[in-house]
C-alpha cells in the first residue's frame, strides 16, 4: 500500500487539457473487464495513459502475484521500458471497462524534447515509482527466499526429527524384550557371561566404527548368515541376520559363539545380542539425529546473527558453510559440493547476515542454472589486501548478449515468476555498496565464476570504526 504523501508524486494525474493535446500524438483502445494491456517481458512496449475506467498493473514473484498499482483517468504507465529499452517489467490488464490512449516509442520522445510542462510530469513520476516499484519487489524477493529456504528447512529438520522418534518408540519395545532375555541368560556361568559381553561390545564397535558392505556384499552375508542360523534351528532367522550382519557377526564369529555356548542356550543369547545390538544401533541413529537438528539450529542462528550486532569481525567461512547447511534440501539431489577453502584467512569486519545474502543469491542462481545436477566449487583465499570468494558451477552459463545486463535492477534470465531479477542486483549494493568491495563475473557454457572481492580491514582496526 502507498502512502498517500507518494500518491501525486508516483501517480500523477494528467490534467485534462494536457490529455486533450496527447491525443493528437496516439490512438485510443477499448478494453473490456479482463483484457491485456501488456505483459511482463513483452519487447513491443508502448506509452499509455488511462483515459476511463481502471488498469491493473501486477508482477509475478514466484506463486504470488503481487499488485503494484492501479491506474485511474489521467494516469500513465510504459514510460520507465521505452526509455530504457528494456522489455516491460510487469504485466497490465483491465479491472473496469476501460479507454487507453497509447503513444509509440518515438512519439512519446518527441513529447518529453518538445513538451516541457508534460515532460516535467512524466520524469518525476519516473524517478519516484523506479525507487517504489524497487524498494517493494526487494522486499518481495527477500520474502520469496525465505519462504523457500523455511520450507527446505521444515523438511530438513522433519527428517531427522522423524527417525529420533521412529528410533525412540523401537527402542522402548526392544528393553521390553531385553528384559525377558536377559533373565533367561542366568544359566550361564560367569565365564560364559564375560565371553558374550566381549563379543557385544567388538560387535558395536565393529557396527559404529567400520566401513558399511556395499548392497551385494552385505545381501550375501545375511543369505549366508541366515542360512546358519537356520542350520541351528534359531527361530526368525531372517530377522536376526541384518543386525549380526552390521555388526560384523559372520558365520564364523557366530561359529565361535556356537563353540562357546550350551546348545540348549544358543538362542536366547543370539536373541539377547540381537537386542542389544539393535538397541545400541537406535541409540545411535537418536544422536546423530539430535545432532542433525542442532546443527541446523545453530546454522540458522547463525546465518542471521540472532542476537549480535549487524556489523562485526566473522570467519567468512562460517557464513558460507551455514548457507550450505541450509539449501542443503536444493544441493542433495545430485550437485557435488567442493571446498577449496584457505582456513588461514583473517576474519573481516563485515555485515555478516547481508553476506549470507550474497552466497544465497549466488549459490541458489548457480543451482537453479545447473537444474539440480552438476558441480559447485566454492573457493577462498587472500589477493593483495582483498579476501576473495569464488563460486564456480557447471551449469549452462550466461549468454554473452546478456551479460552486460546481470546486475540490472528486475532483468532476470528465469522464466516469469520465477524470480524478480533482483537477487544480483541486492548482491551487487551488498557488495558494492555496502562493503566497498567487488563482484565480477565470467561465463560460458559449462563453466560460470562469480569473484566476489572483499576488503581486509587492518588487524587492530575495531569493526566499529568502519563505515556503512
């Protein structure tokens, strides 16, 4: 919603006489409820002014279509795309019945050379609503991204708060259990005992601690294992040979076993390692789960610098592996990741959350042009008094004839509605701006390099004598 002290300056009014001496220079069209002016991308853009009835000018961003104006009689829109040259960035359509007066490109610059009153009008109206209409869609992008990135995160933090709770409720039925097998252990004597204690801690440190079989080699094992089981007429052998199989219980282990045990006993205490071997298996998949969760807690802390302040000395590194953390949902389907980090770089005085910004754009672009599948490369190190970051993907690459335009306010390669064309240009003031560093570019099919370049500040500098 505008504020009504902008409504004159972004919409103003044509004043009748004014409209009458336009409409020498174009032509009128009727539009019904419904019909469309122009369209977000369209090159064939004109100059319009609303004669009757009400225009409706929208942009979409992502899902949403977000509403930026309503045009009424005496209101005009176009000028900002046919100065430019750029295609419209924004769609229109009748909300009313409607008469539009539209002027073509080089008539309407002959009225900004010629018309002075007019012009007037025209370019403050410009300057106004190009900082409105940008200072809304920035916004709007900011929201997009974290829309998407809560969503990857609900779902990286269900997955392990889904199996801790799978574990727990299998682990509360497995002490059941243990506690009928361990009573029926009592025949055993105090060497039999120690025997098969030894055995289950090799056993869960073998199923903590050693390499996993590949699929082949592990099914053979539980064939073969099941196989034994059976020769020695276990009940729910199937069942108990997964977990003698992980933890490294073979057919000869169990052999031993057999050798060491009374026949009548064999069973429970197969069963009773089978138990405790499952149940410290779920003790384990509980923590590193509970750890998974931690760590994503602590990335998004992390990634917004909840509770410090907004410019401070950061281990640039620490931003680039919370980013990660966090669109890990984007990167696990089939992007290698690669670090080529130099760990000896000083910490910057930076604003650390608006950086975390910066990797987003660029790695989330980067993402978006390899279409899920390829390989990013995030590399670190000192140039002179700059501390340079680079991120490299294999993606399609940026097309030599647009290349110019990437950090331009709402030019964007993605298909409409699929973002705003302003996530490199917030990198850029981020950078730029901001920091007083760098952001450059090199692309080709295959092969894309963002450079970002960032000052180092003097060791006994305090981040609080730096300037925004």
């Amino acid at each position: 919603m505008l504020h009504d002290s902008n409504q004159m300056t972004l919409f103003p009014k044509l004043p009748d006489d004014a409209l009458e001496e336009m409409k020498q220079f174009g032509k009128e069209i009727q539009l019904n409820v419904g019909d469309v002016l122009f369209s977000e991308g369209d090159s064939k853009y004109h100059f319009y002014v609303v004669l009757e009835g009400q225009i409706e000018v929208t942009k979409q961003v992502g899902v949403e279509t977000k509403v930026l104006a309503i045009h009424r009689h005496g209101e005009f829109m176009g000028e900002l795309s046919m100065l430019t040259g750029s295609g419209a960035i924004a769609n229109a359509h009748a909300i009313a019945p409607s008469r539009v007066l539209q002027i073509d490109v080089e008539t309407f610059r002959h009225i900004l050379v010629e018309c002075s009153p007019i012009a007037d009008m025209i370019l403050s109206a410009m300057a106004g609503r190009t900082k409105d209409v940008e200072a809304q869609l920035r916004q709007q992008e900011k929201m997009a991204a974290l829309g998407k990135m809560s969503a990857g995160l609900a779902h990286e933090l269900n997955n392990p708060g889904a199996a801790a709770q799978r574990a727990a409720s299998q682990l509360r039925g497995n002490f059941k259990n243990l506690q009928t097998l361990a009573l029926q252990l009592n025949l055993l004597s105090k060497d039999q005992l120690k025997f098969i204690t030894d055995i289950q801690n090799q056993a869960t440190e073998h199923a903590i601690h050693s390499p996993k079989l590949d699929p082949l080699t592990c099914s053979d094992k539980e064939d073969e294992v099941t196989e034994w089981l059976e020769d020695h007429d276990i009940s729910n052998s199937w069942k108990l040979a997964p977990t003698l199989v992980t933890a490294g219980l073979y057919t000869e282990k169990l052999d031993t076993v057999a050798d060491n045990i009374p026949i009548d006993c064999l069973e429970h205490v197969l069963k009773w390692l089978d138990a405790t071997l499952s149940s410290f298996g779920l003790i384990h998949e509980i923590e590193q789960s509970t750890t998974r969760i931690s760590e994503l807690v602590k990335a998004i802390k992390g990634y917004s610098y909840m509770d410090q302040a907004p410019l401070q000395e950061i281990d640039i590194h620490e931003g680039i592996e919370n980013t990660l953390l966090i669109l890990h949902h984007c990167l696990k389907k089939g992007i290698i990741v690669n670090r080529e980090f130099d760990r000896t770089l000083p910490k910057i005085c930076a604003y650390a959350s608006e950086l975390n910004q910066v990797w987003t754009n660029l790695i989330d672009n980067a993402i978006y042009a390899m279409k899920g599948k390829g390989d990013l490369t995030i590399r670190t190190y000192r140039e002179n008094n700059c501390l340079v970051v680079e991120i490299l993907d294999t993606g399609s690459g940026i097309p030599p004839a647009i290349q110019s335009r990437i950090f331009e306010p709402f030019f964007t390669t993605k298909g409409v509605g699929k973002g705003t064309g302003l996530g490199l240009e917030i990198a850029y003031r981020i950078v730029v701006n901001k920091h007083h560093g760098d952001i450059r570019f090199e692309s080709q099919p295959g092969h894309t390099r963002f450079r970002v370049h960032l000052p180092i500040q003097a060791e006994n500098r305090s981040c609080q004598g730096v300037s925004e």
